[in-house]
C-alpha cells in the first residue's frame, strides 16, 4: 500500500496493492496501522456511508465545523468519479486551492482527507458508487456546504452540466462563507489534529 501526500496539507491518496488471478481481485482498501503512520494519528471509525450516483452528478463541497469536524476515507466500489479535496481553512497557505484524484474501480485508489478540508466528487459513469468512512456521525447542525461551481475556486469539472442538489445549488460562495464565519480555521483545525497525536501518544 502507497500513501502519497497531496499538495494540500492533510490529504493523502492511498494506492492499495492489487492481487490478481483467475479467480478474481484481493486488495486491502484500508490499512488503519499504515495510514496512522501517514496521518500521525488512528481514524477513528464513527459512521461508513454508501453514495450512488448518475453520470455527471457533482456532490459537493461539503465540510464539518471544526472542532470535532469529520475526516473521512473514500474509495470507490464501482464506477469512476473525480474525487475532490477543498481547502476551505480560512489562515491555511493553501485557502481556496483544490486538488484531484480519480478514483474508480480499477486502480481501486483512496483518498483521506482531515477535518476542516472540504470534499466533493463528480461521478464519470452511471451507477458510480462511492464507499466511505468517517470520524464522526453526521451532525446536520455542524454540516455546511460551499458552491462547487463557485468561479472563484475555479473547480475543472469534467461534465458540462453538473446534476446538483437543491442543497448544493442553493450553497454560498466561498468569499460569502467566509464572511458568514462559517469557514474552519487553519489554526483551530491544527490544533485539533495535534490533540489527536497527543492523544494517541498518551494511549501508547
């Protein structure tokens, strides 16, 4: 299993080891003891979820308040989508940049991303199902979403009419979520994550 970090601090992309013969396909999809050496701390498994959707569906840019906020792993169990990790973390060097990583049922790819990044997927055939795990169960009060066409991300998504929910649709723009305060913070959310290692170091 490869971890290779993004160019947005806490964001990997996990390429598992595939073992193939005439019976079919093995691969571990998730390693908690190798991504806790990547990440410096264990996920903690709180709710896995299932997503299926039609080509040229964008769901997204979905974030958590932060602290707890709501790391998440995803993989891909069907299909092929552009999975996308968002720095919403108003402070960040990174602020508003995104970065992509296709994920599909072939190179069975992952990609985690911290609490306090935001994330959002185009999915590239029918029936793109996306399998995911995340920290913390959903707290719809602590849940908020930024426009995924906002032009000031600049988002390159690859359909040319995305399929939107009314919730997504009627999401603000980056600079309007910014100025409603809604935004996490940089140094709030490394804060967070050091008192995960702290936390993990003391359990040791």
């Amino acid at each position: 299993m490869d971890v290779r970090a993004l160019g947005i601090a806490g964001a990997w992309e996990i390429r598992p080891v595939r073992r193939a013969d005439p019976r079919g396909l093995f691969l571990e999809w998730y390693r908690a003891d190798v991504l806790a050496e990547a990440v410096g701390h264990p996920l903690r498994l709180a709710q896995a979820n299932l997503s299926v959707s039609a080509r040229g569906v964008v769901r997204g840019v979905h974030y958590a308040d932060v602290p707890p906020g709501q790391a998440k792993y995803v993989t891909c169990v069907r299909g092929a989508c552009l999975d996308v990790v968002v720095d919403l973390r108003t402070g960040s060097p990174t602020y508003g940049r995104w970065e992509a990583v296709r994920l599909d049922d072939v190179r069975r790819a992952a990609v985690y991303l911290a609490e306090g990044l935001g994330h959002a997927f185009c999915a590239l055939e029918d029936d793109t199902t996306l399998s995911y795990v995340c920290s913390e169960p959903y707290r719809p009060a602590a849940e908020h979403a930024v426009h995924p066409l906002d032009p000031e991300l600049a988002i390159d998504w690859p359909v040319a009419r995305p399929l939107l929910s009314e919730r997504d649709r009627a999401a603000p723009t980056l600079e309007r979520a910014r100025a409603a305060g809604t935004l996490p913070e940089y140094a709030a959310c490394r804060a967070y994550s050091g008192g995960l290692r702290t936390a993990n170091t003391f359990a040791e």
